[in-house]
C-alpha cells in the first residue's frame, strides 16, 4: 500500500523525475574519477566500498552531487594504510582521503566504517559507536529513506528501505520508526524540512506526525546548526513552503518565536493578510525572484515587530514604529542563531528602515540623500527590494508603481555627482599659480572653459593637458573669454540636462 503523507496545500514545485531512472544502475560515467579510484582501491584490498547518501539520491533526481561519501567495512587503521594521504581526527570512523582534486567538493573524500550506534541521551550525538560488518545496519542508522541508498563502482544500487519509492513518490521518510530517528538527533526534523522545500517533497504522514511530537527537541540542538538548516531552506526557490513547515510541524515557535507571534494577528484597512502570513508572502516573492538571501531574510522579518506594537484592533489598528521595534527584535533573533555579525547588522538595517516615504512630489532631493547617508548607496537596492517584497506580500498588482520608480531615480541621482568644476584635476588655486593671476571671475571662466573640454573628451582631465589648456587660454581677449566661457556653461547644462533624462527614462519617470 502506499505511504500516507503530508500535504503542503501551496506546495507547487515538483521536480518531474524520469521513472526510468529508479530501479536501475547510474550510468558509471557520472561518477568522478576521484571516487571510483577510491572505490576500486577498497575493492581491490577485499573490501567492499559503496558511495552512500546525498550523493546517490542526488544522481538518481538527475542533480550534480555538492559531495560523495563512502561506506565500507574497512577499519579506519586499514583505509589510511590503503590511503596515506589521510587523517582521521573522530569518533565516529570516519577517515578523510585527500585526493589533490581541484574540485572543492572532491578534495576531501569522506570514507566511514559500516557503524551501529547506541543511545541518544543529549538528542545529538551517540552515546556509543560501535562498527559491523553489515551495510544493511549501517544504512538502518541514517535518518531518510532517500538518503540510506548505497552505490557500488559499477553503478549497481543497494536499497533496503525503499528510498528509491519515496524518491519516485517525492517523499520524505524516515528510516524505520522515524520518533527513533529525532530522538537519536532532533536536528533531523530541521533537515527533513529543508530537504522537502529544496526538493519539492511532501513529508511523510508518520515523519510529519513526530516532528510534531518532538519539536520541542530542537531546542536542545546548537544553534549554529540550526542557523544552517534555516539558511538552507529560506534560502531556496521553495522557501515559502519551507517555512509553513516549520510553522505546521511547531518547529517555528522553537526556532523563531518572534516571527511565530504574527500568527492570527490581524492588521488594519491597508492589509488584507496576517501579520505572519504577510511576513511569508514577502519572503516568497524574495525567493522567486532569486533576491540575495540577506534580501530573503530581511523580506521574512520586516514586519516582525508589529505583535509588539499593535494597538487597537479591526481597520483602524495602528503599528507606529514598528519598524524601529521590528529591526531590534531582528538583531536579537540573528544572535541567538549566531549569524555573522556583519549579517546581522546588514538585515537588521533592512528591516529599521524598509518603511521609507516615497510619494512624488513629498519627497525631497535632501531627504534621499539622509536615507542615502543612513543606509549606505551600497545597499540601497536591497532595501528597495525590501520594500518591493513588503508590497507584493500586501496582495498588490504592481512591484514598482511609477512612485516607486520615482524615488529609485531620486536615489541615482542625489548619488551622481553634480556638473562642476569640482570634477577637474585641477582647481582655483592651480590655476591662479599657473596664470600668474589673483582671485576673480577669470579664475571661474578659465574652470568653465576646462570644463567643456573634460565633458567633450574624459581622456583629458589631466592636470599636465589642463596647464597646458589654461596656459592657452591666457593669451585670449576678454570678449573672446567671455563667448567661449557662455558657450561652455550652457552646453554644461545640456550635458546635466542629458544624464538626468537618461537616468528617468531608465526608471520610466517623467
């Protein structure tokens, strides 16, 4: 019969798998030449060598593998007598072969000892590993049918728990009784999650069913590695059902309380969404549009501090600053998690400042540029993006509404700079000295005139071909100074005048 399963209503990603496929050997020829080599030197010893896990499951979706691993019932004291180039510096068996690859991924190939382990006391790590001559045990120790699949060298499959079905039917399930699983290692729940959202999978009805029994566990699990299972899945193209997951399975009041907290709360007139479920819509339009995952983060947390300013309820609810709230309850959440610090002031500072004032004709020239000083031009785009994820996630028909557009031209333009002397390679001074003259309005129309020939041709603000210029210049009448200096003021003009029209036309603004 076949496995129950949890359905994800929104889930919509399916990977379209070719059947054939399943049931067969992989074609030996996707198999790096690092790896067989490693492969045949065990077989070769009287060893029996197989690549495990990821890497075959990752063959059979037709994906390339980000790495190999390798089982075999060789000893670590008789893998490193096979490879000297080795070191092993665990507990767990597990030897790794340098193989002087240029591929990151292949550098380091990972062999491990057929092992069983006993007891899980911390939910982390074993209380005691012990090795076995069988692979069907070693295979029965992992955490998901799609990933206790074995290869040997010859491309022929070993498959004990039916991985290959659930690859076929997109499912994720544990091996054996999958409470056993999370019990052994509660940070499996997080990555059954992250395998499904990256994947496209369904969890597994009796999986879905003791994440939720025991989510509570990951708790107990460092926070870095739950900081790394949460990377993995906001930041793929499905991260939206990821994170109803973890909201469906209780994992996302452990790990996220504050962004759980949005969860039936209400808004006002300008919302026809939840807090929560706008927080996660504006994290799945980040994620369709492949924003960079700092961009993603700050999409799923803008709102985070709304729960803990609302005031009043129905349509006429307020939040006022919530946006300040929002940006340190942010700061918090990436610390507990341990984020790099860089990255939690850069998402921190999305979230303060997303809710930016951009209608035409309100905004000033000098009030971009604050904004501009405040942010840092660098990030200027990832915060428009933060703010276009807020709109999308609000239900509206328009990324970039022509107001929108406008303040992103304000943007470029309060950053260009203006059409001056300022931009010569020399100034006043220089060419007082070089004249021989004092302070007056000779010293502007010589700049003027310098100008006009840098505009023309960039190549020439130089201070060698501006002497040189300036020198010339000396030798002119005023009135023929005085035409020449019109002249180069008012094609200035034009040039500002042109960039300016080609940086609205790059925005469609008027």
């Amino acid at each position: 019969m076949p496995r129950s399963y949890h359905t994800l209503a929104l889930l919509k990603s399916r990977l379209t798998l070719p059947k054939s496929r399943f049931g067969a050997k992989i074609n030996v020829m996707q198999i790096p030449s690092e790896v067989k080599n490693i492969l045949e030197a065990l077989e070769n010893a009287n060893f029996e060598a197989y690549a495990v896990g990821g890497c075959v499951r990752d063959l059979l979706l037709g994906a390339e593998p980000k790495d190999w691993d390798i089982t075999t019932d060789a000893k670590p004291e008789e893998v490193q007598k096979l490879f000297p180039d080795s070191f092993y510096e665990n507990k767990y068996g597990t030897v790794g072969v340098k193989t002087g690859s240029d591929k990151p991924e292949l550098g380091v190939v990972e062999i491990t000892t057929y092992r069983v382990e006993e007891k899980y006391t911390d939910k982390r790590h074993p209380d005691k590993v012990q090795f076995t001559a069988s692979l069907k045990e070693d295979l029965k120790r992992r955490d998901f049918t799609v990933n206790a699949l074995a290869m040997r060298r010859d491309g022929k499959i070993t498959d004990s728990f039916n991985g290959q079905e659930d690859l076929k039917n997109k499912l994720i399930c544990a091996v054996g009784e999958a409470k056993d699983r999370f019990n052994e290692d509660a940070l499996r729940m997080m990555r059954a999650v992250r395998l499904a959202t990256e994947l496209g999978f369904n969890i597994e009805e009796k999986t879905f069913q003791a994440i939720k029994d025991n989510a509570k566990s990951i708790g107990l699990i460092a926070k870095e590695r739950v900081r790394d299972e949460l990377i993995k899945t906001i930041d793929s193209k499905n991260a939206y059902d990821g994170v109803m997951l973890l909201k469906d399975s209780g994992l996302l009041h452990v790990i996220l309380p504050e962004l759980a907290a949005g969860i039936g709360v209400g808004q006002n007139k300008h919302h026809i969404y939840t807090v929560f479920e706008h927080n996660t819509l504006a994290l799945k339009w980040a994620a369709e549009h492949d924003y960079p995952f700092r961009v993603k983060l700050a999409a799923l947390l803008h709102d985070v501090g709304k729960p803990d300013t609302k005031r009043g309820d129905g349509p006429d609810s307020t939040f006022y600053g919530h946006e300040i709230v929002g940006g340190r309850i942010t700061g918090k959440i990436l610390r507990r998690l341990r984020f790099q610090i860089r990255l939690e002031h850069m998402v921190s500072m999305l979230v303060k400042h997303h809710l930016f004032y951009y209608n035409v004709g309100e905004v000033t020239a000098k009030s971009v540029r604050r904004l501009v000083v405040k942010v840092g031009p660098e990030n200027m785009d990832d915060l428009i993006k933060v703010r276009i994820c807020d709109r999308m996630g609000s239900g509206v028909p328009k990324p970039e509404p022509y107001r929108l557009r406008h303040f992103q031209y304000m943007v470029e333009k309060v950053q260009k700079d203006p059409i001056s002397p300022k931009m010569l390679k020399i100034n006043g001074s220089d060419i007082m000295k070089f004249l021989k003259i004092e302070p007056g309005p000779k010293v502007g129309q010589v700049l003027a005139i310098l100008l006009d020939e840098v505009l023309d041709e960039p190549k020439r603000n130089t201070k060698k071909y501006l002497k040189d210029k300036a020198e010339a210049l000396r030798k002119l009448k005023d009135s023929e100074l005085d035409e020449l200096t019109k002249k180069a003021r008012e094609k200035g003009q034009e040039f500002e005048k042109a960039v300016d029209e080609e940086v609205k036309e790059r925005y469609w603004v008027k």
